[in-house]
C-alpha cells in the first residue's frame, strides 16, 4: 500500500522567492524526509529573498510536519529571512488554526499572494 | 449516518502501518457518511492519537494500538489503545506536542486516559443536524 511516493519536494527560485513545494502526505512516515529537505533553507533564502513554503498541494498535514514548520520558521527569523506559508486548502488550514500556529507563523491564502512583490 | 458500524484493527506502531490504518478509517468514514470536514477531522485526530503512541508511549520501539471506530445514529466513538508507557506531552512546544491540541480541538469531545497498562484516547464527533 505504500510506495513511498507520499511526499515530494521540488525547490524552485523566482524573481519574488525561493519557493519550496511539497506535494502530498505530511505525517511520521514523511517527516524525516521533509526535516531534510528544510535543512539549510534559510542560508540558500535571504533577506531580499524571502522564503515561501507551498503547502497548496499537502492532501494531510500532521503534527509532525508542524514542528518542521515551526522550527524552519524561527531559523528564518534568525537569520533575517521573510517565511511565508502559501496554505492554499481547507486541510492545512484546518490544522494550523486548530493549533494556533495562524498566529505563529505568517500565512497567506494562496501562492499567487504569497509571490505578490515588496512583502 | 449509518449506525452500528465499526471498524476495529490492530496496527502496528510504525509509522507506516499508520498510514494504512488512516486510509483504512477514511474509507470507513467515507462508508458511514460522515460529513466531508467531520471526516477530515477524525482521521487527522485519531492519526495523532495514533502516532502519539507510537512515538511517546511506544517511543519508537514498535508494539500495538487498538484502533476502534463505531457509528451510532448520535454520532462517531472513535478510541484508540495503547499498551506502552505514558509520558506527558513536553512543555516545550517548539520540536513535538502538538498532538493533543489537534485531538482536543478536531474532534467535539475527548478524553486522554493514561493508566499504568497504556493509554487509552476517547473522541467523538455529534451527527450533524439532519
């Protein structure tokens, strides 16, 4: 049942970003593939360029993915670096909320205003 | 929604087993005709309840949850068992601890028990007005 094909994460760099997408399951099964692929994201970001973590296509969102977010959040901070949260679907957004992690991080509805300029 | 159904299985501990036992409760849910945001709901709490006891109780080691679903025309019981050992969320939220307030707050009641011989995680969802 599993083919470990859960999870993907594709990097790509525009004019307004650096923006990390992950598709599919964010749970245990995923989240050390997920913690890795956040590692260092704040040093290849930087203060001009901000970085904007697409959540758009996440079909679930567990708390273990959470802890990803959160601390990826507060290495960007450190480092003077702008996250945003592209949520994008009722699940993510579910999940963030209940956990009051709206307030924490800085979450936008959709990419599109995630990559609106002069944030 | 259809009552007297259940789902009753034994899952491993290990994270990829509860991705089949998820799967295995949205259908169910699905089957009984849970509403769309109830039913995303159940099977994100009742997955963290799940991976709290293979990451905190069983602490990784492996060993069983007892995962019980049961529809009544008042509702969806869901429960799931432990047998490891309890330990307290951390007051530090920052690496894990999100669990319980997803529990807590996805789901219209719930009850967490630990006990000397496990935990055992109680949440319910009301049918929704006909």
């Amino acid at each position: 049942m599993n083919d470990n094909q859960q999870l993907t994460v594709r990097r790509e760099v525009t004019d307004a970003a650096l923006v990390v997408h992950v598709v599919g399951e964010v749970d245990l099964a995923t989240s050390l593939q997920l913690g890795r692929e956040f590692v260092g994201l704040e040093r290849k970001a930087s203060p001009t360029l901000p970085l904007v973590v697409d959540t758009t296509e996440v079909t679930f969102l567990a708390s273990a993915g959470l802890s990803l977010l959160v601390d990826l959040n507060q290495r960007c901070a450190d480092a003077g670096v702008d996250m945003l949260v592209a949520a994008g679907n009722d699940a993510v957004m579910r999940t963030l909320e209940t956990t009051g992690l709206t307030d924490l991080l800085t979450v936008v509805a959709n990419l599109e205003d995630a990559l609106k300029p002069a944030r | 929604m259809v009552s007297g159904r259940e789902l009753r299985r034994r899952v491993n501990a290990q994270a990829d087993s509860l991705v089949d036992a998820r799967c295995a409760l949205t259908e169910w849910a699905l089957a009984v005709g849970m509403p769309t945001n109830q039913r995303g709901d159940l099977v994100l709490a009742a997955y963290e309840a799940m991976a709290n006891a293979a990451e905190h109780a069983y602490r990784g080691q492996g060993g069983i949850i007892e995962l019980h679903a049961r529809a009544t025309a008042g509702g969806v019981v869901v429960t799931v068992v432990d047998h490891g050992v309890w330990r307290p969320p951390p007051d530090h939220k920052g690496i894990r601890g999100r669990g319980i307030p997803l529990i807590e707050g996805l789901s219209h009641r719930s009850t967490v028990m630990p006990g000397e011989e496990g935990t055992t995680v109680v949440m319910t969802w009301a049918a929704p007005d006909p």
